[in-house]
C-alpha cells in the first residue's frame, strides 16, 4: 500500500481509499499507469526470451560449410554467383590470352604500363650476371668512435679475376653491410667508411697507397666515392717481359734495393748533418727549453678533455731529461723529467717534439746545404756498387727505377717510412719527360694573370725551399698552391653569412699564410662545423643547457667553430652522463653533497664535473677503505 497527498488539504491518504479522510476529496488512482508499465515491461521480457531461444533453434553456418551440405537457397546462391563471374572474367581474358601468353607469371595485370616493365628490366639482369666480383680476404680493420666521427677503415686483399665492374661491385656490397652497423656510441652509425683494396701484401703494407679500388664516404657525403687504379689492373693482365738479360722479378729485386739505397743515403746524411737536433733526442740526454712549452700528463689520456685542464707551461730555461721515446699519430713524442731553472721543483710528462722544433742552437739553412750535398754523394756511391753488382750501366739502373714507379711495384717497408723517396720517385718520373734544366727554366719564367706576382713569388720561395733539388716537386706543388689561391679568391657559401665567412679566411689565412691549399682544407672545415653548430640539436639535454654550452665555448673558442663543435660534442656527453651518474661504492648523499659542491665550483663546464667528481668518489672510497 502506498500513500499519496490530497490535491485538496495536502494530508497523506491511502491509495487504496476512494476519498479524503479529512476533506472528503476524491482521490484519483494510478493503478492503472502502473499496470500499463508492468504489461510494458513483460513484453520487453518475453521479446528477450524468444531471441535467445531463436539463437538457440538457428544452425550454425560454419558447421553447415564444414560437415553438411548448405540450403538449397544457399546452393542457388552460391551457383549464380560463380557463373556470373566466370562469364564476365571470359569476356574480358579471352581476347587478350594469345597477346600475353608469352609473359603469364610477369604481367599478371593486363595493362599497358605492367606488360611493358619486364622489357625495360631485363638487360640489367643480365648484364649484372655477367660481373664476377673477386674472391677477398680481410688484412685489418679499424673503427676510430669519438664524437665528432665514426669512422670504419677496411683494408682486403682480393684474388682471382680482377676487373673494374667486379670491384666496384665489391665496394658497393661492401659498404652496404659497414653501413648498416650498429652499436657504436656516439652515432647510430658509421659517418666515415674507407675501404682499400690491394693485389698483394706487399702492397698493402707499403704505406704509400699502392691500392688498386677504393671507397670513400666522408661525413658530409650523401653518397660514396670509388677511385680505380686502371695502370695497376693493366698491369696485372702484362706477360712479365725479360729486360737486359733480367727477368722482370730479379728487376724488382734491383728495384727494392735501388730504394733501400736512397733510404740510407738520407740516412747517412741526418744523421750527419740533423736539420734539427730536437727531433732526434736519445733516451738520458738533456736538453734546455727556450721558450715556454706545454707539458702533457699522459700521452694517451682516457678522458682528453680532462687531461687539457691538468696541461703544465714549462717556462724557457727550464731543463727536461729525456726518459723515452714515444709515437702518437706519425709524431714523435719524449716522455721527459722537467726541472725548474731555479731547481726547485719538478714534473714528468710527455713533451711534443714538434713543439720543440727551432730551440735548438743550429742554422737550418747551413745544415740542408751539408745535408743535401752528403746525400747527392752516398747516393751516387750505393748506384754505382748496385750496377757494378748486376753489370748494368747507370743508365739501365735509371730506367729500371723508372719503370718500378710505372708497373707501380710494391715499395718495400723501410723504403716507405721515408717521404724523401716519394718526392725523388716522382720527380725521377717527371724528369724522364723533362730535363730538369728545363724545369728549373719553366719555373722561373711561370706567370699567371690571375695570380698576383708577388702572390706567385711568395708561393716560389716556399715550395723551392722545402724542395730544393726536386724541380718536378716544384712544378707539381706550385700548380696546386695556384690553384688553391684561384678557389679562395672565389670562395662563397650561401648558407653562411658574409662576415662570419671572411672572419673564417682571415682567421685560417693569419694562422697559415704560406700555403693557401692548407687555407682551402680548413676554411672547408670551419665552414661545414659553422652550419653544423646552426643546426645543432639534442633531445636528450635541456635547450637552456644546450644553449649555455654553446654561448661559453662561443665566447672561449670565437675563431674556431671545429673546436667549437668538437668541445660541445664532449660537454654534451659529459652531462648526459652525470644526469645518470651513480656509484653502489659510496652512500648516495654523500654522492650528492660531491655534485652539488663540483656543480658550485664548475658551474658551467659538465666535462671539467664529471672528472673532479670521478676524483673525489675515487678518493672517498680510498679513504674509506683506509
């Protein structure tokens, strides 16, 4: 029973009751809304029942397609359907079926376009199966992984069939599968990629590039770049010739020995007469600086950054005593014990000898005349003994020196080691074509309207006073300065502003005034580190960071934008790394209390941080062990 309020006085009455108990109003039932929502309700019910049963009584079709045979409905369906279609397709294929039969699995569409793509790639096919690419062995390689490149050198040695389609299409397959390496730490892949090939070992371990192919792919390439040595494939396919009663190997023998001569006769004559004592300092000598030189803690630092903040200034008077001798990139190093002029203090490190270069009391120009004049004679002397070894004439020893460096015959290792030997190897060749006297001629007399005369002259001076008895050396290095002069004059780059450009010429021009082909590399250099920094992004540090970065080394480094690029790279790593940094040796506040008070000390330089905090943790867990 439920209770309703009278219309009339307001009080609660039974919807049972006919009229008000307290006014005598009629009440008005709603018994029958409420029955007209029961009736709605169980018919919604009942609708709901009879759909699940009808899912219930319906068969199943899957189970119809798989054990029993369909409708027969379904079997007129499904009988139309096929007809229909095979009508139509009919219709359409078969006036087409004797024009296409001859290509039914290449063209499986009949339009136009399609049927003509097989034609057009079907001579390539073929020509490809035509290259055999030579069999090849590994002899080394190196992957050099710093920040401003990942650089992979391959060197092969290949065999067999050797042609120049083969071994370009060995490069290729090869540079495609360097390419594609991964796991490098500094870039996702190799920016750099070198691949020499070489016929033999002895070749190979030359040095002087005696390669027969070669790829190159630089950091700015968009694609690689292969170089064929033609002279030295024609060569490999020449029947060895007998020449004054030799056979073509004894003539190689003569040949190796004729360089091992030379070798020694400059030798003989450095030794003698040394242009420069400091680049040839034994182990105990002692030696006076004159003039301040920076003194390296280590001559293969873990973290070179690092080891740039601890670089000592050794003021002039001070004296190093040599304790070893060291290489590092072709360039001779002394690990040294300096002591201060007033001996009171000292310090070891290691010591460029480039650095060294000039402090020693000799007049350069004097010892080249002694030197060069005792070379010309050992020389003379160890041909003569060769050709009264063999019974040649000098002239036959002469023309079996000139076709080495023609066939391109392996140099053998020490022979090499020495520049000088290029340079005479070269000129012999020129010379051969050309008197030297006339050579000497043509260089004095060379002009050029689009050079300066007092341009061309200064270019003379130098080039003569690095090669003063090689005159095809001059001719060859002077052409190259000239034309080196011509593109800097030329120079332009619309990417980069006009003033930041002519800042980069003057800057590279005040550090190398000689040579203007030093000039062309590095202004080259600077300008593609220039575009770089404009475009320069790192989603892993903050940009207010980045920014901070590039402005202090902006305002350290103004005139370099490669060291710029170089150091960014560095700070860059350097904080990325001590976002992570952590140590399970050291308790993590006392770890922290060491950021914070580096952080205070260093605030602007991550690499500098990252070393002292390395430091620091070093000597708490130290002392801790203690």
């Amino acid at each position: 029973m439920a209770l309703v309020k009278c219309k009339e006085c307001g009080n609660k009455v039974s919807t049972k009751a006919d009229k008000c108990p307290n006014c005598g109003a009629a009440i008005k039932k709603s018994i029958g809304c409420v029955g007209c929502m029961g009736w709605l309700g169980i018919l919604v019910l009942g609708l709901i029942f009879l759909g699940v049963i009808g899912n219930f009584l319906e068969p199943d079709p899957t189970k119809e397609k798989a054990g029993r045979p369909s409708s027969p409905q379904t079997k007129v369906a499904t009988k139309k359907e096929p007809q229909t279609k095979t009508v139509y397709d009919m219709s359409l294929i078969v006036p087409l079926t004797e024009q296409e039969k001859e290509k039914p699995v290449v063209t499986p569409s009949p339009t136009k376009q399609e049927t003509q793509k097989p034609t057009v790639a079907s001579m390539p096919t073929v020509e490809r199966e035509k290259v055999v690419t030579p069999r090849y062995s590994v002899l080394n390689e190196e992957v050099h992984d710093v920040p401003i490149k990942t650089q992979v050198v391959l060197n092969i040695l290949v065999s067999g069939e050797i042609s120049e389609a083969g071994l370009k299409a060995l490069l290729n397959q090869l540079y495609s599968s360097i390419k594609v390496r991964r796991g490098f730490k500094y870039h996702d892949c190799p920016t750099n990629i070198y691949i020499y090939v070489f016929t033999s070992k002895e070749r190979a371990e030359s040095g002087m590039g005696q390669w027969v192919a070669m790829l190159q792919k630089s950091y700015d390439d968009i694609k690689p770049t292969i170089s064929i040595n033609e002279r030295q494939i024609v060569q490999l396919r020449a029947k060895p010739e007998e020449r004054f009663d030799l056979s073509e190997e004894k003539r190689k023998e003569i040949w190796e020995e004729l360089l091992l001569s030379e070798d020694r006769a400059r030798k003989e004559a450095e030794q003698q007469y040394p242009l420069d004592p400091t680049q040839s300092l034994r182990v105990g000598q002692v030696f006076e600086l004159s003039k301040e030189t920076p003194l390296m803690p280590e001559l293969e630092p873990a973290d070179p950054m690092a080891a740039m903040q601890r670089v000592l200034r050794l003021p002039p008077r001070t004296s190093i005593k040599i304790l070893g001798v060291g290489m590092k990139q072709q360039t001779l190093w002394y690990s040294v014990e300096a002591t201060s002029p007033s001996k009171s203090s000292s310090a070891g490190g290691w010591i460029n000898s480039i650095t060294l270069m000039g402090q020693g009391p000799v007049d350069t120009n004097q010892q080249l005349e002694k030197q060069v004049e005792l070379e010309k004679h050992a020389r003379e002397k160890h041909e003569k003994d060769i050709a009264k070894k063999y019974g040649l004439t000098l002239e036959q020893l002469h023309e079996i020196y000139l076709e080495g460096i023609v066939k391109d015959w392996a140099f053998p290792k020490a022979a090499s080691k020495s520049t000088l030997i290029i340079e005479r190897s070269v000129s012999r060749a020129v010379s051969s074509y050309d008197d030297d006297t006339k050579e000497y001629k043509k260089l004095q007399n060379h002009t050029d309207d689009q050079v300066p005369s007092r341009v061309l002259k200064q270019i003379k001076q130098r080039v003569a006073s690095r090669h003063p008895d090689s005159y095809g050396i001059q001719k060859m290095l002077i052409r190259a300065e000239i034309e080196a002069y011509k593109e800097l004059q030329r120079y332009s780059e619309n990417r980069v502003p006009s003033r930041v450009l002519e800042q980069i010429k003057r800057t590279v021009a005040s550090r190398h005034p000689d040579s203007y082909s030093v000039q062309k590399t590095l202004i080259d250099s600077e300008v593609q580190a220039y575009k770089e920094l404009q475009s320069y992004r790192e989603s892993h540090i903050p940009s207010r960071v980045l920014e901070q970065i590039k402005g202090r080394l902006a305002r350290r480094h103004p005139d370099s934008y490669s060291v710029q690029k170089t150091l960014i790279d560095a700070e860059v790593e350097a904080y990325k790394e001590l976002q992570s940094y952590s140590d399970n040796r050291i308790p993590s506040r006392v770890l922290d209390r060491i950021k914070r008070n580096v952080a205070r000390r260093h605030p602007g330089s991550y690499s500098v941080q990252k070393t002292l905090i390395d430091a620091e943790v070093e000597s708490y867990v130290e002392r801790a062990r203690w």
